[in-house]
C-alpha cells in the first residue's frame, strides 16, 4: 500500500500536539500568519520529501539512482525549510519579547495598585482627618471636591511627620556630637526633604492655585505670616541665624548678604503680584448693563488667575534657594543647628493652633501646659 503523503503528516502533526503551541502563540499577537494549507504549520521534523513520499516498494534486486530533478527538487525544499525556520524562530523571539513586556507591565501596576492600598489603609487609620475638617478644606475654592486638593493635604499630614522624625534625628546627632560626615548626610535629607514639599505644592497649585495661596493648608497661627503660600525667606533667617553658635565674620558677611538679596526678591515679586490683583480686579466689570455679556473679561481675569501659579513657584524657589545658600555658608554642624531651631519655630506654631482651636470650643481647655 502507498501511503497518502498530506494524510500522514496530518495525522503526525495531530498526534504530536503540533496545533496547540501556535494556538497558544496567536493569543499574544498575529506574529504567525497561518493559512489554510498544511505545510504552513507544519515543522521541518514532519516534513517529508518528495522523493519518499511517491516511491514505491523497493524489491531486493531494484536499486534507484535520484535523478537531476529529484536532486533539485530536494534542494529547493531544504531551501523552504530553512526559510521557514528563520521565520518562525524570529516571530518566537517577537512573541518572547512581547510577552515578558506585557508581564512587566502587569507587575507594574501590581506594585502601583498596592502603594494605593496601603496609603488608603494609612489614611483609614489617620481617621481621614480632611473629611471631619470643619471647612472641608479638601473641596478646594470651587466648592467641589478637588482630587488634587484632597492628596496634597493627605501627602503634607505624612510630610509633616517625617520632618518631625528628621528633626529628632538631627537633635539627636548634634547631642551625642556625630562627625561632620553624618552631619552632612542627615543635612542633605531634610533640604531634599524641604524640595519634596515644594514639588508637592507646584501640582497642588496646578489643582487650585487660589486654595494654595491663601494658606488653607497650613495651621492657623502660620497663616499670620503668610507670604505667597509660606513664609519669606527673610524670615527663615531670621529665626535660624539667632540659634546658631558664633558665626565667623566672613559668615556674618556671607549671611547678611543673602538676607538682602531674599529681601529685594521678595519686594519684588511682592510688587509684581499686587500689580497682578489690580489688573485683576479690573478685568472684573461692575457696570450692571453689561450683565450676561462679559464673556471676553472673564477670559482675561481667568488668564491673570492662571499666572498667581507662577509668582507660587517663583516664591517657593526662592525659599529653596535661600536655604541651600544657607547650607553653603555655615558648617554641617551650624546648618543642623539651624534646621532643627526653623523645624521646632514651625512645630510650635502648629501646638499653638490646636491648643488655641481646643480652647475656642471648650472655654475651659487648659492652656498653660508644662515643656
């Protein structure tokens, strides 16, 4: 009997399992185009060739030379296979390729999925203190709930507790006298420190410029020294320098110049945003007339709006760069003392707010508390 040549290796191919990993392959993409004929999924093992799929039985005493044809027939299909076989080794290596994209993306956003877990957790246990706020300050100056607004206030409570962890580190460093070198380091950690909250407040600004610069955010006794959404720089030297230990004269110099420069800074974007209010304040018609059609005035203002965001950042960049420059001129050692007298000014300002709110809802609050 002669055997039907596209019978067997269907049969072979069926046998073998030869349908399921290309199966598998085509979930992951159209990298395998496979048509209808058998030879376009069958391997090179299962392929036989033409001169043994039509031969008939061999007798004891027949033998057959291959003829040129057979002979070129040959090498043509040993030419197809190692064709397909380059083909299918490439589009394997797509489909890898592929694949260990799609599963690093996925554990991407596993590990993104259980940051978001964990900090709602933390923010359960907080007692979500931006929802039983009286002034719900979450909500923003629009009067509806900003997504923006409601996670600065959640990241700036964590901020604020790991400056307090930060400052117990320094005070303890500047008590057992640590060297220079981890002096240094801790330094560095709160600047960084510092930077991340003024990256903080340039998104929350792009959120709600207006809820950045009035202040809502912070305690109630620190936004009687508001300045564009903090304090001014000045400020900041002024309530360090007093702490420090005495200061060489070249520091003296160094550090007296740089409260003037942060003073002309502030005068002048102080003047740069009054000016901007007053055109503000113009752009807003008040002739009862044109009531219903003051569509180009409320563009204007909404453009002047757009630019308080950029006096906010100008403003925390100067506050950065008067503390890195403060950082410059005095000694690790001097700037850990400086940074731990400017974080227990502000601590206090914050005890002071509660204790004042406790005592405006309870007359009989104690407030002469012992250190």
């Amino acid at each position: 009997m002669y055997m039907n040549s596209s019978s067997t290796q269907l049969v072979l191919a069926k046998r073998m399992g030869i349908y399921d990993p290309f199966h598998q392959v085509n979930m992951w993409g159209d990298s395998f185009k496979i048509d209808g004929s058998l030879n376009s999924i069958a391997t090179p093992m299962f392929m036989m060739k033409p001169s043994m799929q039509n031969k008939p039985e061999c007798t004891p005493h027949e033998s057959r030379e291959p003829s040129g044809d057979d002979q070129e027939s040959n090498e043509k299909t040993d030419s197809k296979v190692l064709r397909r076989q380059a083909q299918n080794r490439e589009a394997a290596r797509k489909c890898r390729l592929r694949k260990k994209a799609y599963v690093q993306q996925l554990e991407t956003s596993r590990v993104k999925l259980m940051q978001l877990e964990l900090e709602i957790e933390k923010a359960k246990k907080q007692g979500m203190y931006i929802r039983s706020a009286p002034d719900v300050s979450y909500m923003g100056s629009s009067g509806t709930i900003n997504p923006g607004i409601a996670l600065f206030e959640l990241e700036y409570g964590q901020w604020i507790e790991e400056l307090d962890r930060q400052n117990e580190e320094l005070r303890n460093a500047l008590h057992t006298r640590d060297s220079d070198m981890q002096l240094h380091l801790l330094v560095e950690s709160c600047l960084s420190h510092y930077s991340n909250l003024f990256r903080m407040k340039a998104e929350a600004a792009k959120a709600d410029v207006f809820y950045m610069i009035s202040g809502t955010w912070k305690a109630s006794v620190e936004r009687l020294y508001l300045w564009i959404g903090g304090s001014r720089p000045s400020q900041l030297l002024n309530i360090i320098v007093p702490q420090l230990e005495p200061l060489t004269d070249q520091q003296i110099v160094s550090i007296n110049k740089l409260r003037l420069s942060s003073q002309q800074a502030e005068d002048a974007l102080s003047l740069g945003l009054d000016k901007l209010q007053q055109s503000l304040v113009h752009n807003i018609p008040s002739d009862p007339v044109a009531i219903g059609h003051y569509g180009f005035e409320m563009a204007a203002a909404m453009d002047k709006g757009e630019a308080l965001e950029g006096f906010v950042n100008q403003a925390d960049h100067l506050r950065q760069q008067t503390l890195l420059y403060m950082s410059r001129i005095l000694t690790p050692g001097q700037t850990a003392q400086g940074l731990v007298a400017m974080g227990e000014y502000f601590h206090r300002l914050r005890t002071l707010s509660s204790l004042w709110s406790a005592h405006s809802c309870d007359p009989s609050f104690p407030t002469h508390l012992s250190n």
